[in-house]
C-alpha cells in the first residue's frame, strides 16, 4: 500500500472519517484501520505493514490522540 496512513484517538474517529473520505475523493489513496484491517488478521501487525508502506503518515493530534497508546505506538512506528 502506498498512500497516506492517517492514525488517530477512536474519540475523533468522525474526523478520521471524513478526512479519509475527502482523501479518496482527490483520488490519494489512505489507509485507515476501520476501514482497510480485515478481520481475522493481527491488528497490529496490518498496521505496522501499513506504516512501513505508507508514503506518508499523519496523525490526527489532539488531546484524545496524545493520550492514547495505540497512536503513540503508531508514532514510535513510524
């Protein structure tokens, strides 16, 4: 996959949302976990295949994001 990973707080999974919906709508292709992680798989490890790929990663900062583990997990990945 090659395109944008976009990591973020579930709390502002709206926005999450509609930025990765307006990112397919200029035709840059996205990952996001509720949208691309199939099941079945290792969560974690869909993702980290991501963030190796991605040519670019952005985090959606804000006071749920910098609390969340998953997304300074993300970050450290990255």
């Amino acid at each position: 996959m090659a395109g944008v990973l976009i990591s973020y707080s579930r709390r502002d999974g709206a926005y999450a949302n509609l930025l990765f919906r307006a990112l397919k709508q200029l035709r840059v292709s996205g990952f996001l976990d509720e949208a691309d992680v199939t099941s079945g798989a290792g969560w974690n490890e869909q993702v980290k295949d991501a963030i190796r790929n991605a040519d670019a990663f952005v985090v959606l900062l804000s006071e749920n994001s910098v609390q969340s583990n998953f997304v300074m997990a993300e970050v450290g990945a990255a």
